[in-house]
C-alpha cells in the first residue's frame, strides 16, 4: 500500500517502488536501535516523502513538483504521527485502485501486465513470479523494467479511467487476474497440476478489487467464478499428484465457505447489474453462473446440465470463441447425449485456432470413448498427449489412451 500512495505524489510506478524499498531498509537500520514507531505506516511514509524531494531535486524533475511536495512535507512537520497515519487511510482505496489500472495499462503487453501486476500489487518478489510461470528470473525482471519504463516514456497518467474508457480499461484489469488464476487453476506447463499460491494471489487482488469498485458488476463476477473455482481445489488433484476431472470428484472435499462466498459475489453481481441502466451479463458473470451450476449439485449426476447449455450459448454470443464453442459441446454431450456433443465437436476439428489445442482431441477421444468407437478414441487420446505441455495432464491422457485399448 506504501507503493500506491508514494506513486500518487510522484506519478512514476518505479519510483514509488524504489522510495518505498528505501524506506523499508532505513527502518531495518534505524528501528532494532531506536524501537518500532507507533505508527510504522506513517513513519515509512513521511522517510518515504522526504527521499522523494531528495530524488526529485536530485533528477531535476519539475520545480512545480518539487514546490508541492517541499509544501507538502513542511506542513506535516508539526503534526502527530497518527495524523500522518489517518491521511494515507483516507486516500489508500483509491491509491490502490490508481496502481491497479496503472499496473493493467493496455500500453503493456500481457505478459508485462500480469508480471507488473504481481509485483507491485500482488507484493511478489521477482523470483516468486519466475517460478510460478517457469520462466527465468531475469525474464521476469526484464519485463518489469521494460514495464515501468514503457509506463514513464509513454507518460501513463496515474489515475483511475472515467466514462467509457473506464469500462475497457477495467477489462484489461479483470484479463489479468483471470489469467493469473488460471495458470495457478491448471498450470500451462511444468510437472504440478495446480499452482495454488498462483490462485490464491489471484483471489486476493480480485476480493480487493471488489472493496474499491463495488459499483461494477464484473468485478464480483470474475471474484465468484473464482471464489467457486478454487473451492474444488483438494479435489481436483490426488494424493499422487495426479489430476481428478471434474465428475470424478469427491465432492465432499469442496469447500463449502469458498462456495457461499463465490454464491455470494455470483448474488452481488447480478445486483449491481440490475442497478446499471440496460446491464446485462458480462463473460465472468455467466461463467460464475456456469460454475454455480455445478457447485449447487450435490453429485455431478443431478448437474443442471440444459441450463449449462443455455448460459454457455450466451457466453459463445457474448464473446465467439472456438474455446468457449468447445466447452459448449461438453455440456450438450453431457445434456443430450455423446453424439450430439461429437457433431458440435466435428465442426471445431477445422478451426485453425484450435490446432494446437490438446483439449480437442481430448474431448473427441472422450465421446468417442463413450460411444464405443474405442479406437479412434484411443488415437485421439494419444495426439491430446503428445500436445499437451503439463506433464501431469500427459500421464493422463496417456492413461486414457492405454484404457481404451485394454477394453
């Protein structure tokens, strides 16, 4: 928070970040000889504001700026330290909120955005985001530096959009937290499933982002699509390691407080909706909804299957997808029986954006299975196998390959 706060008076991410890292060693110095302060929040920001006008002066950077500033600090010097502590709580949900959407700037490229993300918000180490998407510690350092400097050149103003850019500009927001939830949910690559701290740092930004935008009915959608999503993790991996598909779960592993809060937030979305002149669902509200399906049976064989149908139509409307169209099939093989999915299935075989998609020939080899045709299915199985890039995800693909022929 001390990062968000120090980046409003001096609109520059990196150098927040770099006054805030002063501050912090200054008090490993100073506080085991002279004591903890009362109030350490205010004290690391006032040692914060001061190394600001020394950077400031030192850079040149705006004399009007640097007047501000000097008059900022010369009008704290005779107030109490917990007054200093009450005017960064006054301001620190919006601080927060700025570095958000300065963090999720379009300007950055993906990769940049979900990295930057997590460093400045997420308060993950550079190492910490290497290992969790497996990629070298100094790519992950490269980006973040290219990140804070590509926001600096392109002189991104620190501020929280209005109007109808407000709307795109929250999307790029909720892009990125989707994404870091998903990698953490089912790992791209590498030998783990899951990536739970992945997941869990995800839902923390998402739960903050519900405090400051509690107006905006996306925000609880994407915060209960997943709130429910993480409620399956013990079940979704065994003992081993292995990965346990969504109807061969033990339900009872669920957890039951992240579904009523994910039920929850799914409820507060469709209330800020309602509130919103001509609102309708957004692409996370309708998966939320998705998943609450799933998360109100009781077995996976009482699942409201033909209202899955239904929402996955309107998510396919709302934004076409072979991805989404692929999900669609599942659930009317699951409605209406493995043929109609295979038929839907078929069609997808000839999109080129899903050519290198293992999930295809996984959910053809699936239907297939189930209509008996075990050979095919077992080579479908076997070319889901050889695309997919998690190792896990590969055993059991292979493990369904070798299934069908045993039959």
């Amino acid at each position: 928070m001390l990062i968000a706060a120090l980046a409003r008076i001096v609109r520059d991410v990196g150098l927040a970040e770099e006054l805030a890292q002063d501050a912090l060693v200054v008090a490993l110095e100073q506080w085991p000889l002279s004591g903890v302060p009362d109030n350490p929040g205010a004290w690391l920001m006032a040692t914060a504001k001061n190394r600001a006008i020394d950077a400031l002066r030192r850079n040149k950077v705006s004399e009007r700026k640097h007047r501000e500033l000097g008059r900022e600090i010369d009008s704290q010097q005779g107030k109490a330290m917990a007054d200093l502590d009450a005017e960064m709580d006054d301001d620190i949900g919006d601080d927060l909120l700025r570095l958000v959407f300065t963090a999720c700037h379009p300007v950055l490229s993906t990769e940049a955005r979900i990295a930057l993300t997590l460093r400045l918000v997420g308060g993950l180490t550079t190492e910490e985001i290497a290992r969790a998407f497996l990629v070298p510690e100094a790519t992950i350092a490269q980006r973040i530096v290219r990140a804070k400097r590509t926001l600096a050149e392109k002189r991104i103003p620190y501020e929280v959009p209005r109007g109808a850019e407000l709307a795109a500009r929250l999307s790029s927001v909720l892009d990125v937290i989707y994404l870091i939830f998903n990698e953490g949910y089912t790992a791209t690559s590498g030998d783990d499933w899951m990536r739970p701290a992945l997941c869990e740092d995800a839902l923390r930004l998402g739960r903050i982002l519900a405090e400051l935008a509690p107006q905006e009915p996306e925000v609880h959608g994407l915060t209960a699509l997943m709130e429910i999503q993480a409620s399956r993790s013990r079940a979704r991996v065994s003992a081993s390691g292995d990965p346990i598909l969504l109807l061969d779960q033990n339900r009872a592993f669920w957890d039951q407080l992240l579904v009523h809060r994910g039920l929850a937030a799914l409820d507060r979305a469709e209330k800020a909706r309602a509130e919103k002149p001509g609102g309708s669902q957004g692409q996370y509200t309708l998966q939320a909804s998705i998943a609450a399906c799933h998360a109100r049976a009781l077995t996976a064989n009482v699942t409201d299957w033909p209202r899955i149908v239904e929402l996955y139509t309107e998510l396919a409307r709302l934004t076409p997808s072979p991805v989404v169209e692929l999900n669609r099939a599942v659930a009317v093989a699951m409605a209406f029986g493995p043929a109609a999915g295979l038929e839907l299935v078929d069609i997808l075989r000839s999109e080129k954006l899903l050519e290198g998609y293992h999930l295809l020939p996984s959910v053809r080899g699936d239907l297939l299975s189930k209509l008996g045709r075990l050979e095919e299915a077992q080579a479908e199985f076997g070319r889901a196998a050889e695309l997919a890039r998690n190792s896990r995800e590969r055993d059991l693909l292979r493990d369904r390959a070798a299934s069908c022929g045993h039959r």
